[in-house]
C-alpha cells in the first residue's frame, strides 16, 4: 500500500503542473504527464540495471559510456538546425565530462568505489547535456538575430570563427550564468540534490558538504568545457545560420 500511495501522490504532481499549464495557457501539451511517466520507467530501468552495476564495479564504465551516448544523442536532437548538430553535441558533451571526470578520479577528490563513481558521473554527463543544449540553441538564436552583422564581418575577408566570435562568448556565458547563480546560493537559497542525497544517504554533514563542493566544482568546469567546445565547432562553418522556414 506505501507504493501504491506513493505513485498515486507522484500522479498528483504529474496532473496539478498539467492543469496549470494549461490553466495559465502555456503550451505544453501533455509534455508534463509523458515526461514524468517516461522518467518512471527509464528509473526502473536504471535502478535495476544499477544493482547489477554496484555488485561488478568494473561494468561502471560500460554504465557511463551508456549515459554518454544518451546525453549526447538528446544534446544533438535538440541542435539539429545546426549544421552537424549531432557532431558538435558528440563532441562538446564528450570532451565537457572527460576533462571533469578524469580531473576527480585522478585527484582522488570522491572514493573509488562504485556507487561515488556513478554518481558523479551521471551528474556531471547530465550537465554536459544541458550545457550542449544551451549553448547551441543560444548560439543559433543569436546568430540569427545577428545574420547582417555576420555577414558584414564575412564579406570583409573574416574567417567564420572571426566573424562568429563574439556570438559564441555571449552564448557560452549565458549557458553558464544560470548554474553559476545557483552555485553562488547553495547553503542559502537552496541545499543542492547531492548534498540532500548523501545525508539520507547516512553520510555525515561535512562528508555531504564535500561531495556536493566536488559536484558544483565539476559541473562549472564541465558546462564551461562543454560549452567552448559546441560554440567554438558551431562557428566555424559561414552557413551555420539556416533560414527560419515560414
């Protein structure tokens, strides 16, 4: 009965941001109920595979190429208007966590074990996927916005990274600034998932407070890696700009 109480409370969320999206007539369709519903079944997929994953600890690595590949198939999907917008997520995503990852492991700064290993890694995976997303589509927006500019630039003899390097800074910052707040408020303003997740865990309140410092620190240096690479591939093509269809 606790499950079943559960799930019809999980329902209840699912249904209210429903209604009150559509109440406010913001259109979302039925985006909030599909996605928590597909976030169920993926979560007890991972969590059963997770079982399997914790008891072998050398299958993490198999688990993170998996999350890997995920993120940046979703990063690329969401930049398909760029040209070889699968690429530059592939890329962007892949060398945003590498750099991270390898950093952590090699400075010890989580135990080895398994469990610390998948957790980081997911969070930090995922958060090269949203730094992909953002960065891209805010690239793509306002290159947009600034074809003219772009195209002075390129009729003057400038090079497409030239001529498309102020689009890519402001792009990357921007992808940036919204983790970066929330970093800025952490203790404050909110007590991050990490931290939460590592005291009901059983960890002690420092032990917790140092995984989470570990996590804000490897997300910054990830969004900042993913993001430099995604705008900078973006800019060099001169077509990277396609017309808005009518």
């Amino acid at each position: 009965m606790d499950y079943v109480w559960w799930g019809l409370g999980l329902l209840v969320l699912g249904v209210t941001t429903y209604a009150v999206a559509r109440a406010a007539r913001i259109e979302l369709g039925w985006l909030p109920l599909t996605a928590l519903l597909r976030a169920v079944v993926q979560l007890a997929i991972v969590a059963t595979i997770l079982r399997g994953v914790l008891a072998v600890p050398w299958t993490v690595v198999l688990f993170v190429l998996l999350m890997l590949s995920t993120a940046s198939w979703t990063a690329g999907s969401r930049l398909a208007e760029l040209p070889r917008g699968h690429v530059i997520a592939l890329v962007g995503v892949l060398a945003g966590a590498t750099v991270t990852l390898v950093l952590v492991v090699v400075l010890r700064l989580v135990d080895l074990e398994a469990r610390y290993v998948v957790a980081v890694a997911g969070i930090i995976v995922g958060n090269a996927m949203s730094a992909a997303t953002l960065s891209g589509r805010n690239f793509l927006r306002s290159a947009r916005a600034r074809r003219d500019e772009v195209e002075a630039w390129l009729s003057l003899g400038a090079t497409a990274p030239q001529a498309y390097d102020d689009i890519g800074r402001d792009a990357a910052r921007e992808a940036l600034l919204p983790n970066l707040d929330q970093t800025r408020s952490t203790g404050l303003v909110t007590l991050p998932g990490a931290f939460v997740g590592a005291l009901f865990g059983g960890a002690s309140p420092v032990v917790a407070a140092q995984f989470q410092l570990v996590v804000l620190a490897g997300i910054a240096l990830t969004m900042l890696v993913t993001a430099i690479v995604v705008t900078r591939l973006a800019g060099r093509s001169p077509y990277v700009v396609p017309e808005v269809a009518a």
